[in-house]
C-alpha cells in the first residue's frame, strides 16, 4: 500500500480541521480527553506516556497492559486506550507514544484499528514533529503479510515527522519473552534528558491466570456430541470442558485457546519418510525425536523456512516457478492441502538431516475458539463448537491439527491444555435493554449461543434477532432445539435461518438481511448492536457490504454517507465481529 507523503513544511488548515471536525463526529471531544490527560499530569510530576492498542483477540490489548504496569514502576503515568478510543486531535497531542498491535487476516489492520488507520492515513493528517513513539506489532509468519499492520503504521508515523524511540520489533506467534524485553527496553528511553525518574512498586491493576500459552491449564473434555447429522457434508461437534478448581474464569465473547497433540500417524510417516527413529535423542534435547514432532513442532502446516528448503531441493519446475516469482496467489493454490509430509514427497531425493528438519519446523501452537457458552448458565464448565477438519490429498487422509485432536485424540475424561483469551471488543451490550443482531452461520453461531444464555441468565429485557445458515436445515441445523425453546419462550425474539441447498437457488444470510432490510434497519435506528461472527474471507465481507446497502437503501443515503453511517457503528462500538 503506497501512504501519502506529508511535506515537513506541510501547513494544517481550517478545511482539513472541518475535515477531522467532521470523522470525529459521534466520538468523544478531544477538549474532554486532553483535558483529562492535563488534569492527571497535572496532580503529578510524572510523564506522561501514552500506550495504546490494536487488537483482533486481546493479545496486543494485554501486551499494552503489561507496558502499562512497566511504565508506572519506572515513574511514568500511563494512559491505555484502544485505537478506536483515541481522537486525531488528542492524537497530535501526545508526545511520547507506545503502540502494540497485531495484523489480522492477510495485512488487514484489526477491527478497533480501522477508522484510526484510515484517518492517519489521509492527507489532511497533521504532522506529528513533537512526538516520540515505539511500534509493537504482533504476527504470524504463517501469512504473507507478516506483521503488516505494525509496519505500515510504523512507516505512516515516521512519514509525519514522528521520531522512533527504538526500531519496530515484529513478534512471530512466540511472542511472550521478547515482546516483555522490548517493553523493558523502550520504556526507559521515553524519559531521555529529563529527569531520573523513582522506581516504584506497581502492581498490575488485573491478576493474571497462573494458565496460559507455556502453562495450560489439563481440562477434562466431559462432553464430546456430534452435532451435525448424517448426512451432512461436516462434521461438527460439541464440547464440554472442566474447569474444576482451576481458576479459570472467562465472559461471553473470550476465546479459549486449546494446546493440540499431533496426529501420530503422521509423525510416524514423518520419521520413515526421514529415515530417522522416532526414539533418536538428538543432542542438546531432553525429549525424543517422536516426542518432538508429536508435542513440540508444527507438522502439519509448513513454515515459510521449510517451503523455502524444500523447493532448492525439489527439482518442481511449477514449485519453484510460483515461489520466485512472488505470485502469492499461485503459490497458495500450489500449496493447498499440502503438509509438511507432501512437501517431502515432492521429490524421493528430498533429504534433510534430522537436527536441520527440526530447525525449520516452526512450534506448535494453540488454536484459539470462540466460547460457545455462558459462564453464568454453565457454572465451572466451558462449551466449544468445533468443525472437524478432514480432507483427502496426494493419496491419504489428512487431519485438521486441533479440531480431529478433540474430535479423535482425547479419550473419554481425557485431558486437553487449555487457557483464556479475553476479548473485550466483542462483548453483549452492558445496557440489558439493547437490541442485538447476531448474524453467525455454522460454527460462527458459537458466541451467539453464550449470548443468548447470558442475557436469558440476566433476564435481560433487549431484544436478540440471530441469523443463521449452513448447508441443510436436516443435516446442519445445530442447537435447533435449543435455539427453537429460546424463540418459543422470547429469548430469541427473531430467528431467520439460510440453508443454502436446500433450494435450487442457495440462500446466505446476507440474502435473508435484505429480505428483511427494513426492520433490520428500525433496529439499528433504535440503537441495536450488529455482531457477525464466522468466515472473514468471503461471509464477513459479503454481511459487511450487505449491511451498508441496506444502510443506503432504506436510510436514503448515498453509498459515502452510508460508508459513514457504518462507521458511526464501529465509533459507538455496535458493529462488532469475531471473525477468522
């Protein structure tokens, strides 16, 4: 993406003020925010530091708390907003600035990013010569844009004349000690030239989980009920994990992160394809070669490295071709389906010494699932909806990492590591009498379910209207007799239900939106909530454009003051998504 260039000389006029005047509108004045920055640094002597977040999961949102806790024992006061708290002119205001954030998709900025980034962006944007600031962004160097959305903001803010305290560091999905390192480093030298500031002893305003991602918490997995029916193309499950006296605690909204174990199978035709024991005990390592790749290492998915080693190897004229002429496009059709084991299998040649295999093979990692159940309803338990991945290629059967780990590789009261995400941008209205509309097909419907089951546990008096849809009403229909008692009894006060093939001609849920665009937009005008949650490839995008068509239509507007009429949405934190 080309960023507009700023001249250092460039001046800021009364019409690119009216321009900000008017993207601010609906958001709190920035009078009230600096006001409140003056005020706190005002009772004290203290710095101010200002730390702010871009997050899709809540991971950049409690690195941004750690800074936070970081800074006030080194004598600063900090101030932690999410990107879509902040206001362009407080924006400008602040002069020493800590951002942590994550790409999400394929380079996109997370949702609570988005109208900031746009704003920034813009020509009309102030410079920006009074400010210090760090870049903490968070990725995976699974996707093509690794860390995109810190580099771009990086770049953006050194375009308008900001200085960097320290270089961007960009974090891979290991990210815990070096992100705690930068932050240690980069705080000191906010307060460079001034005064010695006091350590003092902070604690952190939140208790953290004893669990997480290198302490998961050993759940029994109570419950595991296949939800689709039979003749359904998916298989889709249900989930009951123990939290027992853990501690665990979670709200509607979080996400809970399981630790799978690999398919040993697998790791099995990965050892006779290396020729390698599985019991070989590598030096330096306490654990065994079939321990590794089963506990330790990503498997099934390939890391860039190995892509990258195996083509010099592999003698594919249409390998090599997509991957050194940066078509991202072909080489994701290349590579579809495939594992690690079918890279290997390109070519019988492919040989790797066993220590160099390991080193290109990226760690396991959790999979991240959006709770499928109310913490109020379901007292120490925790609910997952998971579809079972399973697809045949290159002659033999391969399994979706986590989901057939839950589905095949936990016994009956067996133990699966877990831990809790939070996710504080998607949660349901704190005013009980708030409308929402939840538009979730397929597993997406899983956050929905804790939505429903919280309000009903409150005896909230808003209405809910749930769109949901699969494939066929008989075969994928999942929590009908739930979902259909809570209509019965007012809970749900609306369900529209979108089964695609069940017709001639297939039905989505944003088809089902328009049908009902009137009343769906009576709703928004009242003040109702819009959450989506599912597919961000291509349901987000089409639910997304549904909704400002029907925006434009029904409110008369054009396809600009629609646009702008969404984004209020975004501002006011009605238009909310948990997608993937």
């Amino acid at each position: 993406m080309k960023l507009p260039f700023i001249p250092k000389d460039a001046p800021f006029t009364g019409d690119q003020k009216s321009w900000l005047s008017g993207f601010l509108a609906g958001m709190q004045s920035a009078k009230a925010i600096a006001g409140s920055q003056t005020s706190v640094a005002g009772a004290s002597t203290a710095p101010l530091l200002n730390i702010l977040y871009g997050t899709q999961t809540g991971n950049a949102e409690a690195l941004a708390m750690d800074a936070a806790v970081a800074a006030r024992a080194q004598g600063f006061e900090a101030v932690v907003q999410g990107l879509d708290d902040v206001t362009i002119d407080a924006f400008s205001a602040m002069k020493r600035v800590i951002v942590t954030i994550a790409t999400y998709g394929e380079g996109e900025m997370p949702d609570n990013a988005g109208l900031f980034w746009e704003s920034i962006y813009s020509a009309d944007m102030p410079r920006l010569a009074d400010m210090q600031f760090g870049v903490l962004a968070l990725g995976d160097t699974s996707y093509d844009e690794f860390c995109q959305a810190g580099k771009l903001l990086d770049t953006r803010l050194e375009q308008l004349g900001a200085t960097r305290l320290i270089d961007r560091l960009d974090c891979d999905v290991d990210y815990e000690d070096i992100a705690a390192e930068w932050i240690n480093k980069t705080i000191p030298l906010a307060n460079s030239g001034h005064a010695t500031l006091p350590v003092v002893e902070v604690a952190p305003q939140v208790a953290k989980s004893i669990w997480n991602r290198k302490n998961p918490y050993p759940a029994k997995v109570s419950v595991n009920r296949l939800l689709s029916g039979p003749s359904s193309g998916k298989e889709i499950r249900h989930y009951e994990l123990d939290l027992a006296d853990s501690g665990l605690t979670y709200e509607t909204g979080d996400a809970l992160n399981v630790m799978p174990v690999n398919d040993s199978v697998l790791v099995k035709n990965l050892t006779e394809r290396l020729a390698v024991s599985p019991e070989l005990v590598l030096k330096d390592q306490k654990k065994s070669i079939g321990e590794l790749l089963t506990y330790q290492y990503e498997i099934s998915t390939p890391s860039r490295n190995l892509i990258a080693a195996v083509e010099a190897q592999a003698k594919h004229e249409k390998f090599s071709h997509v991957l050194k002429t940066g078509d991202k496009e072909a080489l994701a059709d290349f590579l579809w389906g495939k594992d690690t084991l079918d890279l290997l299998n390109l070519n019988s040649e492919i040989v790797f010494p066993i220590d160099e295999f390991i080193a290109l093979l990226k760690p396991l990692q959790h999979r991240a699932y959006s709770i499928s159940s109310s913490p109020s309803k379901h007292v120490g338990s925790v609910h997952l909806t998971v579809a079972s991945v399973r697809w045949r290629g290159e002659d033999r059967d391969h399994l979706g990492v986590c989901s057939t780990f839950l589905a095949d590789r936990v016994t009956v009261n067996g133990t699966a590591g877990i831990f809790v995400s939070p996710n504080k941008a998607f949660r349901i209205p704190t005013d009980d009498d708030a409308p929402m509309i939840m538009v979730g097909p397929g597993t997406g419907v899983a956050p929905f379910r804790a939505f429903l089951e919280e309000r009903q546990m409150r005896g909230a008096k808003g209405k809910n209207w749930l769109f949901f849809g699969d494939q066929t009403r008989d075969a994928d229909f999942i929590y009908e007799q739930q979902l259909l008692e809570m209509q019965a009894v007012g809970v749900l006060s609306q369900l529209d239900l979108a089964f695609s093939r069940d017709q001639k001609d297939k039905i989505y849920v944003q088809n089902k939106m328009h049908e009902r665009a009137v009343e769906l937009y009576q709703w928004l005008e009242k003040g109702a909530y819009f959450y989506v949650c599912g597919d961000a490839t291509r349901m987000a995008k089409d639910v997304d454009q549904a909704l400002r068509d029907i925006v434009a239509v029904q409110g008369k507007l054009s396809a600009d003051k629609a646009t702008d009429y969404v984004n209020n949405l975004k501002r006011e934190k009605r238009y909310l998504r948990d997608v993937y």
